[in-house]
C-alpha cells in the first residue's frame, strides 16, 4: 500500500469516488477532492464545467466551500484526484483558497487509480503568496 495511514486512504478514495459526478463537459477532465475536518468530518467535491468556462469551480474549491458552508472550518486534510497518470497539481486559483481557508492541510494528491500519490502542505504549494 502507498499511502502509510488508515485515514488517508480512506480520504484518497472518497476523492476518487467524487471524481465520478465531475460535471466536465467541456474538458473531459473529471477531477474528484475530499476534504477532512479535525472532527472526522469529510465534505467531497467535484469540478463543474459552465459553458462561460470561466465561471467553472474547480473540484478542491467546491469541497472545501461546503465545509465552510455547513460550519467546518478545522480543515485537517485534502485528498485531490485527478484521472491523469501522473497526481494532479491543483490550479493557481485554488492554492489561494486553500491557504486562506485551510493553512494547516495536508494536501494529498492522486493520480487516476491511487498508484502515485504526492503530499505536500499548503504553504509549499503557494510560496510567496498573496496576503492582505
Ligand atoms: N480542475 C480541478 O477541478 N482541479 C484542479 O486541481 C485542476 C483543474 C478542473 C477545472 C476544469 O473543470 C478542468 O479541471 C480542466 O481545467
């Protein structure tokens, strides 16, 4: 087994199993996230696709909005899954949510089938980053 914990498998199969209501119409590329609060709680994602592209949500800003929206806000972990064959790498615009809305995640990034997996902390992701 890659990864060393009963939890994160867990929270990289939550993320694979998200990526399944990827609404990507437009690019194909389904990517599935599950985020972990400190209590336990896991809040998934998936991206979807507006025809005025730039109004798509990606996969990690949908999961992590609806712990935000529902009152967790303890993030402890993301799980993110792409379908590629190297883990995916999550987009500009989501490492500057991230570090505002869960500094202290572990960041936990999947490729397609969970063969290849790259942890990182939020703070390496966004070296440098935008601060008001
Ligand atoms: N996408 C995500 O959902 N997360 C990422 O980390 C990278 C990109 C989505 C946005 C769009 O729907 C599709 O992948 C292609 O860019």
């Amino acid at each position: 087994m890659l990864i060393e914990s009963d939890w994160k498998e867990k929270l990289a199969k939550e993320a694979i199993r998200a990526r399944e209501n990827a609404y990507a119409v437009y690019s194909r590329f389904k990517v599935g996230a599950a985020v972990l609060t400190d209590d336990g709680r896991v809040f998934t994602g998936c991206n979807i696709e507006i025809s005025s592209y730039g109004l798509t949500v990606c996969a990690e800003r949908v999961a992590l909005f609806k712990a935000y929206s529902e009152g967790y806000r303890d993030i402890k972990a993301i799980a993110v899954a792409g379908e590629t064959q190297q883990p995916i790498s999550p987009c500009g615009a989501c490492r500057q949510v991230l570090l505002e809305l869960a500094p202290r995640a572990e960041v936990i990034l999947l490729n397609k089938d969970m063969s290849q997996i790259l942890m990182y902390n939020v703070e390496d992701l966004l070296p440098y980053a935008f601060k008001l």
